[in-house]
C-alpha cells in the first residue's frame, strides 16, 4: 500500500484539475486568467466513486499546456478502452498549436478566444503497460485487450472562455471576507479532423473566486461526431457524450475536478498543478483555504480534504489554531478480501479542527485533532465471474475523528498573499449506526461486516493560500 501512496504522490508532482475539455484544446485550467505553463493526471478513479466507474472508456489521460505571449499550446495523452463491446484498446496523442485572437482582463473577469492547428495520433503508446502496472499496485485486475492499428489526422481547434466576477464588496466581514467574488464562467472548446471527427464542449458554472482559488460547479454539454481515428475511439466519445454535472476548486498552483454524466452516470476526475499563474483578481481578503490530497497507507483509498478559516472566525480564535473542515474519501473497505468482488466505500463528513500551536511562517509541525460526522455508502460489487458474496449495499450517518501531524514550510498565508506547502499524517477512526452483515454465499460459513467501526493510517499533501 505504500507503493499505492508513493506512486499517487509521485503521479501528482510530474503531472498533475484542469475545467473539463475537448482532449488536447488548451484551455484555461481553472475559471480565470490562463497561467504561463499547466499539467494534469486525468483518471476515472479521481471521479470519487460518485458516480459509476466501469474502469473502461478513457481510463486515463495526461495533459501539457502552455501560454506565453500570444502563443498557447497543448499536449494530451489518452488511452482509451473497450471491454464491453469490441474489447479493444487505442491509445491517442493530440498535440495542439494555436494563437490568442482576443483576450482582455480586469477585476469584473476575463475574456478569451483562441484558434489552431494540430495533429492526432492513434496507436500503442503505452496506455496499457501503464494500466497494468497501476492495477497490480492496487490490486485490480489486469486488462488485457488487443491495440487497434495506427492512424493519424490533422486537426483544427477553437476555445473560448468568458468569466464574470461580482465588483462590489459582497460579503463585507459578515460571512466571507471581502476577497470572496461570486461570478459564472462559460467555455466554448471543439476540435475537428481530416478524419471526419467532431467534438464539442460547452460548459458554465457558478464561481466563488478568492485571490489566488476558486471553487465552481455546473453543467456541461458534451457533443461526439460519429467519426473517430478508431472503433474504440468512437465508443468512447459515444460514451461521454450527454450532459455532466462538474464541479472542482483551485488552491495557490493546485486545482481538482470531477465530473458525473447525467445519463449515464458515468464519473472521472483530474489533479493538476499550475506554473507562472497570475491571481484571479486583485482584492485581498483575509481568509485561509488549505486542501489536503492523498490516501491511506494500509488499504487502497483516496480522498481530499479541504479546510477553511473564514474571518469571523477569528472572533472566537483569534490565533487561527481552529478551521471548518469537508472530508470525503473513497475506496475499498479495510481487511475485505473477497473472489471476483470487492467492498467499496464512500463517505463525506464535515467538522472542526485544531492545531495545537498557531501557524507561523518557515517550516513547523503541528500536531492537530479533528472531529466531524456525515455520511457513508459501503457496497459489495461483482468484478468476476464467480463472486462468493451478492452484490448489496448499506449506509448511513457516521462520526469521525483523529489525531496526526502536519509538517509546513513557506510562507503563512495572510491578507491574501502567500502560500503553505506540506505533508499530513493522521490516524483516522470512523463509526456508522447502521452496521449490517453480508453472509458469503459459496455455501461456506464466512461473512463480513459492513458500515462497521474501522480506521486507518493516512498521508497527504498540503497546501495553504490565503483566500
């Protein structure tokens, strides 16, 4: 499970949400300003398990993007998959070139519109090495489908995006500091091939925008010609086409985003980081986001957890040692084995949490505690042909609490300015109310317990920014 962790972290430092997109059109990757140099890891594992993840489709992609002078650019490798039709695999590498036509920024928003060309490449490039190799880690099984023949097409691109802020001091000292925007971003992106293939994206959101993050949710349509450099190709684009709910936030240079289809339910995530950014706007406020990123270290999960110090709070700490925090993490249910099945679960929680001494600048550790409840869902799914449990599941409300440690250094966000980065461990206990059991049915006397009391060992990332 170590390896799990190391290769997460290390996936996350070299390729690191960007707002979803047509594969290869660049795009700013957060709603705001485009910044000089971006990079992100696509998988349908980062969609949380809020919706369905078949583990098929585009299973993963890597993304490059640059934007200097009037010049923007970008780079994106997927590999696609088809296990439930023509079971086979396509990896594509989209490379795009192109210029800003119109671009204009000031604290109200920001406007852009940009044009290219570029070039698609279909052939094995390693997807499914790379799959396999992650899914040993994990513990998954292997995917073995067989490469479609090479193609290549030029391409023509466009992308677009249009971001509104309010201009007044919404919130004064009341709720939000007056840092906090609130605003709508709508995105326009679409490429079309030599080949005959079309694809379209159309997205807005709802924006609440700091100094240096954001946080957005909304809707976006995504529309699939029936053309493609291959078979899996068009089953792929078949498959995102629809309506998504999305939903994402951006920290100081790290952002995330996931995404749900509509229909299909259908889920996928990205974790990217961002170089040379500039601020989303210029007033400064006084309250402190934090997120977390990581997993456990003795079982397969994941999770992200965001913690914020709006400013009244300093009325009742004026030493900034408490936050409100929003947990959610997903995975398999610790100390479950099962044949051809797995025990999965999710779960959201929201609490307070202190540090035992006050942030300070430069390197520091903390020792901190947490407390919270919510919800969690834990499911038994058949991943075989002979699985020894029945597909069930049960959740319920559920507390949760711990201790660890978060070891910082830079600089202490304050009015706006600076950022923390760092590690964080902790011990993670977690009870529901709603404990059942799920007898195997291979005719043995085995059983195991689900919603019951379990904890776990997790590390993390950090970053801290001042809203």
């Amino acid at each position: 499970m170590v390896r799990l962790l190391v290769s997460t972290l290390c996936a996350c430092a070299l390729a690191p949400s960007v707002a979803a997109a047509v594969p290869g059109v660049p795009t700013p990757p957060r709603p705001g300003p485009v910044p000089g140099y971006w990079a992100s890891w696509a998988n349908d594992a980062f969609g949380g398990e809020v919706g369905d993840n078949p583990d098929d489709y585009r299973t993963n992609a890597l993304t490059m993007g640059f934007n200097k002078g009037k010049w923007i650019g970008a780079v994106d490798l997927s590999s696609l998959t088809d296990k439930q039709i023509n079971e086979m695999r396509a990896d594509e590498l989209t490379l795009s070139i192109g210029r800003v036509l119109t671009e204009s920024k000031d604290d109200t928003g920001d406007f852009l519109v940009a044009a290219g060309i570029g070039l698609r490449y279909s052939n094995d490039l390693g997807g499914g090495a790379i799959q396999n190799q992650w899914h040993e880690v994990i513990g998954f099984p292997r995917v073995e489908l067989e490469y479609e023949d090479a193609n290549t097409a030029g391409t023509a691109w466009v992308s677009s995006q249009w971001l509104w802020l309010s201009d007044v001091e919404t919130f004064e000292d009341t709720v939000f500091s007056d840092g906090s925007r609130l605003g709508t971003s709508f995105d326009i992106s679409a490429l079309m091939s030599t080949e005959g293939e079309l694809q379209a994206d159309l997205n807005g959101n709802l924006v609440w925008a700091g100094h240096d993050g954001v946080v957005w949710a909304g809707l976006r349509q995504a529309m699939r010609g029936s053309k493609g450099l291959t078979t899996t190709a068009e089953i792929v684009g078949e498959a995102e086409q629809g309506a998504w709910f999305e939903y994402g936030f951006s920290l100081g240079a790290w952002y995330f985003q996931g995404g749900m289809q509509l229909d299909s339910s259908l889920s996928s995530g990205r974790i990217g980081w961002m170089f040379d950014r500039p601020p989303i706007h210029h007033r400064i406020g006084k309250d402190i986001f934090t997120a977390e990123v990581g997993g456990n270290l003795s079982s397969y999960g994941l999770g992200t957890v965001v913690r914020w110090q709006p400013y009244w709070m300093l009325r009742i700490d004026d030493e900034r040692r408490a936050s409100v925090y929003l947990d959610y993490r997903f995975g398999r249910v610790p100390e479950t084995e099962l044949d051809d099945a797995s025990a999965r679960y999710q779960q959201g929680s929201l609490g307070i949490d202190l540090v035992m001494f006050p942030p300070r600048d430069g390197f520091q550790v903390n020792p901190f505690v947490y407390s919270g409840m919510g919800w969690r869902t834990e499911e038994i799914r058949h991943e075989g042909e002979q699985p020894n449990y029945d597909e069930t599941e049960d959740d319920g409300f559920m507390l949760q609490g711990g201790a660890g440690v978060r070891m910082t250094f830079g600089d202490k966000p304050h009015h706006g300015r600076g950022v923390q980065y760092g590690l964080s461990t902790a011990y993670d206990l977690w009870t529901s109310f709603n404990e059942s059991t799920a007898p195997a049915t291979d005719g043995s006397s085995d059983s195991i317990k689900l919603m019951d009391t379990r904890s776990a060992v997790s590390l993390r990332l950090l970053m801290a920014v001042g809203w």
